[in-house]
C-alpha cells in the first residue's frame, strides 16, 4: 500500500479522499466514475459513508451495487487520502 492509500476503516470525519472504481465487467466503465470529497459521514457499512463534493452535493461515497446476483459489490476500489 502506498503512503497515501487507506483501507475504509481507516476513514474518519473531515478526511479529503478519492475513490476510484474498477468494474468487474467493462460494461460498467463509464458508469464508475472517480469521487472525491470531504468525509461528512460514516457507518457501519460501506453505504453509509457520505462525502460533501467540491460543489457542496453530498452524495455516498460508493456506487450502488452493480452484480448481477447482488453477492458483491461488482467492483473493486482505491481510496486515496488528499
């Protein structure tokens, strides 16, 4: 793991971070997208993780689940602290 890399449960409140989305299946490579924000919220699952945006949207910090049976996320992931 490099130095800026951080495992989730490593997030806490105030933290700048970008995530980026690796899809199991290249159908969903432009679905994906990269976020980056400001940790506002946390939980107990990775849904529950919201970020405030550069343009003050809060929104999740991960996409919905995209695997067909709903067994995985669908995707792997990186978060980077800024």
């Amino acid at each position: 793991m490099n130095s800026n890399t951080v495992n989730l449960t490593d997030l806490k409140i105030s933290d700048i971070v970008t995530i980026c989305f690796y899809p199991y299946s290249q159908k969903y490579l432009d679905m994906l997208t990269s976020r980056k924000g400001t940790i506002v919220a946390i939980g107990s699952n990775p849904f529950d993780y919201m970020i405030k945006t550069e343009n003050d949207t809060i929104i999740h910090l991960f996409h919905d689940s995209i695997s067909y049976y709903e067994d995985t996320l669908g995707y792997d992931y990186i978060i980077y602290r800024n």
